[in-house]
C-alpha cells in the first residue's frame, strides 16, 4: 500500500512537458550524449538503426522528467499529445534525410500537420576503444506550419501574389507531379488562392512514403520564422 502511494507520488511530482521544455531539454540531450561513447554502435552503419535508438533514448530522457504522452510505431508520431504533436527525426549530417507516412498531397504544399524535432549527428568510430561518439552538429524544432516543401510553397506563394488563377495552379501542381487526382488538384488549388501557403523548409519528395531532406534546416539562419536553432550547425572549414 505504502509503495503504491510512493510511486502515485511519484508519477504526480513530474512535470508537463510543453514545447518550450522540450527544446530546452533537446539541447541539454545533445550536449549530454555527444560526450557518450556507444560500444553499441561501433562498426554500425545503418542509418536507421542509429537514430532508433537515439529516438528511444530520448523518449526515455523525457519520460523519466516528465509526463508525455509516447507515440508507437504505428502511429507515426513520437509525442502524439495535441500540445505537443512532435514527431522525432535523427539522421546523419552526410546524408540528412528520413522518410515519414504519405497521408494527403496536401503535405508538401500546407506542411506535414505536425511539428519536427530534427537531431542531426556525426558519428565516428574508435578503433582503439571500439566505441562510437555522436556528435550532434545540428538540432531544430520545426513547427508544423513550416514542414511543408521550399520549392513548391515558395512558387505558391509567388503565383498567389502575381494573380494567379484556378488553371494556373492545378497546371503547376501537375507539372510538379503532385501525387493526386484531378477533384483533388482542384480542391487544392481552391484551397491555395483561399489562404496562401506558409513558406515551408524542408525538401519533400513524391514516392509511396515522403522523403523528407533537411540540408536547408541545417544551414538555415538563427532568425529563421517557424524554425529553432536548438544546436546551430558550423560548417566545416575547408
């Protein structure tokens, strides 16, 4: 009864994560685990396999300071909570990218629905110690009014500001292989002229998932509208 109450008391002394906490506590997790060695991860080249179980790791992190909701699988968010809804992305700074569920055309061009939590990492590996060091190079908080396309949210926005009518946005969105049907094209480009997309910042493209690149978040400034600079990227020097 007495350990029950304990762990009762436990569970209520945890705070609510909010967004704010989650980038203050996105920087302290990069600035922890890049002093890590990972035996787990010597020799490990599968992209996939390092930012699971870096995502893993981090929920942990949370979960122990916090109460948070956590996302499975398959739900596709990581943090589904409607004040957070954050999904995590982990990716190396050779190739940063990942890919996440295709759920409407409408994505690339209006953003994902979701904010991001972008980690960014460069792994080496030590032959004398056989154990891995992260180093995150780059963090963001993405918010989810920013997740859409650069490209095609910026020529959006321009053609709504030149006067662009119905059949000049469903010809550019069928030139650019939107991924749907010509009702939807339509719907669409309603929808455009109505409110003008926000300009987005990732790079999206079309396939059965979407393929979500991140080299602009990386690179982008710190005063950047929607985007966080929790850890700022500097470019190596040649």
């Amino acid at each position: 009864m007495h350990r029950t109450k304990a762990v009762n008391l436990t569970m209520q002394q945890k705070e609510t994560l909010t967004i704010e906490k989650l980038i203050q506590e996105a920087k302290q997790f990069c600035l922890e685990q890049s002093q890590f060695q990972h035996p787990e991860l010597y020799g490990v080249t599968d992209g996939k396999a390092v930012g699971t179980l870096i995502e893993q790791r981090f929920q942990r992190y949370l979960r122990d300071k916090y109460e948070v909701a956590i996302g499975s699988s398959a739900r596709g968010i990581d943090l589904p909570s409607d004040d957070i809804l954050t999904d995590i992305k982990v990716t190396s700074i050779k190739q940063p990218q990942s890919s996440c569920p295709f759920k409407d055309a409408k994505q690339k061009i209006f953003g994902l629905g979701y904010n991001l939590l972008v980690f960014v990492y460069d792994k080496t590996d030590d032959a004398s110690t056989r154990t891995s060091t992260l180093n995150f190079v780059s963090c963001s908080f993405v918010h989810k009014e920013r997740t859409a396309d650069f490209t095609t949210s910026f020529r959006l926005r321009q053609m709504v500001e030149d006067g662009a009518n119905e059949a000049d946005i469903i010809a550019y969105l069928q030139d650019k292989n939107i991924p749907a049907d010509e009702i939807t094209l339509e719907l669409m480009a309603k929808q455009i002229l109505l409110t003008k997309p926000e300009q987005g910042y990732l790079t999206i493209s079309n396939a059965l998932q979407w393929r979500l690149q991140y080299q602009r978040i990386v690179t982008l400034p710190e005063n950047t509208p929607g985007v966080e600079k929790i850890v700022s990227y500097d470019k190596p020097k040649i």
